[in-house]
C-alpha cells in the first residue's frame, strides 16, 4: 500500500465522515483520516491521510490557510447561517436602499480584511464545557461562544448583483465563512447568509489536482516522500537511523519540527532532544 495524502473534490450533500468511510471502502484501508472538515452544503477541497504513516505527519499540516469561493445571499437571514437554516426575509429596514457595489467592497476592504473578531455560529461543531454547540442549539438551548480572531488574507469581490454576492476568501484556519457572511450583512444592515461554498485550496494543495470521491485509487495518493518534500530536512546515515529506532538522540541542532530522511525515505518526525543540541525522534514510521 501507498502512505500519503489524497485529494478530494467533494460533493455537496455528503458529510465529511461519509467521505473518509467512502474512501476506507474503496481502498480498503482504515487508517485514514483527514486535514479538516467540510459542512455538508460545501463543496471542494478535502486531504484526507491515507495509511498510519501519513496519520502520523498530520499535525504538521494543522492550521494551513484555505481559500474558498464563496456566494453569499443579500437581504435575508438565517438561523445556521447558511441555506440549510430558517431563513427570514424580512431585515430589510423601512427606507432601506440596496448599497452600490462601491460601498460593498469598501465595508468589505474596512470591516472584513485582515484580522478581525469572529463568533462562530451556534449551529457549529465548536465545544462548550464539552457540548457540541449545534447539540445545544437543536434543543433550544442558549448557546454563548467567545468570538475569537482570525485572519482574512483575501476577501475580494468576483460578483455582485444584489441579492447575489460572489467572494473569494483567502483565510487562516478556524475561520467561519458562514459567520463571515451573516456579519456582512450585519454590517450592511440588510442580513446576509451563506448560500453556497466551494473551498478551492488547503495550503499549497488546490482542488483542481483533486479526484471525485467515487473515482478514487490507489495511484491518486500523493507518497509520503511527496507530502513532506518541502519540510525541513535532516539525512541520517545507518547508524542513526538505527538509534533512532531504539529511542536515542542524535547530536543535531534544529530549528524547528524536522523530518529526518534515510535511503531517500522519509522515516521520522524530530524535535528538540533533551539536552542541548540533540535532536530526537518524536515520531517514527
């Protein structure tokens, strides 16, 4: 078998866990997992790590920026944020006028740019003293999340004929498109929900090298020599490969989690030894 990564374009309509148990079927392999979820109303990119050595190097794709393409539904509001909500056209304010294209894309530059504050919706997976938010807001419970910051790279205009706005958003991880869209119209002081979202980039990795979730095999998983290629990098002759097996440290300075590589392999995530200018296998394939 191939330990790697593999690329996604999912579907609207399946959850991200049908997508991993879709995956498992197909190759017939368990040990997959992914590098974040996409709602069900989303479509696009999922990287799902494929075998327990890819398992393994997950955590050092945490946090990845992603971008999205995003359509989001002037002059209403909704529960969820999104379409799948209980949806209220009735925000408009008396003597309201629909904002020029010029006012939205200054609110935009001024309010949605850069890092800002962002409460997450209370139908979300986030937890509250161990609860799932979206269990507690099911039930009609009251849901208090914290806002949090997080950080809008690119959050540029690709269309804009009210009620339609199309938006493409280049954003840090843990960021809420939904919450984005519902804030806009907020702000705008007319509602605004997410009518649709397609996410088209984790990191480097783009949607358009991605396969359909039905169409996979074995030859679409990228290698692990492939995924981490771009890693700090540390060679290690025989010797230290064998005592890094056997749970020793290797006299080497790193600045930061590397990757240690023999016989043109990748075999091993190092971090800091315990003393001073050692290096030690934090994790071993």
């Amino acid at each position: 078998m191939r330990h790697g990564f593999l690329l996604i374009d999912k579907s609207v309509g399946p959850t991200s866990h049908d997508i991993v148990g879709q995956a498992r079927r197909v190759l017939h392999e368990k040990s997959i997992g992914h590098l974040g979820t996409l709602d069900p109303a989303a479509s696009g990119l999922m990287v799902l790590a494929v075998g327990k050595k890819a398992l393994k190097v997950v955590e050092l794709f945490v946090g990845l920026d992603k971008e999205y393409e995003a359509a989001v539904k002037l002059g209403a509001v909704s529960s969820t944020y999104d379409r799948d909500g209980i949806i209220d056209e009735s925000t408009v304010p008396m003597g309201w006028t629909v904002p020029e294209e010029a006012i939205v894309r200054r609110t935009i530059a001024d309010r949605f740019t850069g890092t800002i504050s962002q409460v997450p919706p209370a139908h979300s997976a986030v937890k509250i003293d161990g609860r799932r938010a979206y269990d507690m807001a099911r039930k009609g419970q009251e849901v208090i999340i914290a806002p949090r910051e997080v950080t809008i790279l690119e959050c540029s205009v690709l269309n804009y004929a009210y009620p339609q706005l199309d938006l493409r958003i280049r954003s840090s991880s843990g960021t809420y498109i939904r919450s984005l869209a519902h804030d806009l119209g907020q702000v705008l002081h007319c509602g605004g929900y997410l009518a649709a979202l397609r996410r088209t980039k984790v990191g480097a990795w783009t949607v358009a090298d991605a396969v359909q979730s039905d169409a996979v095999t074995w030859s679409d998983v990228f290698p692990l020599k492939e995924v981490l290629a771009g890693l700090p990098r540390l060679d290690v002759s025989d010797d230290e490969y064998q005592n890094m097996q056997h749970g020793k440290d290797l006299p080497y300075t790193i600045d930061a989690l590397t990757i240690a590589w023999h016989a043109g392999l990748p075999v091993a995530v190092l971090e800091h030894g315990k003393q001073e200018g050692t290096v030690h296998a934090r994790k071993v394939f």
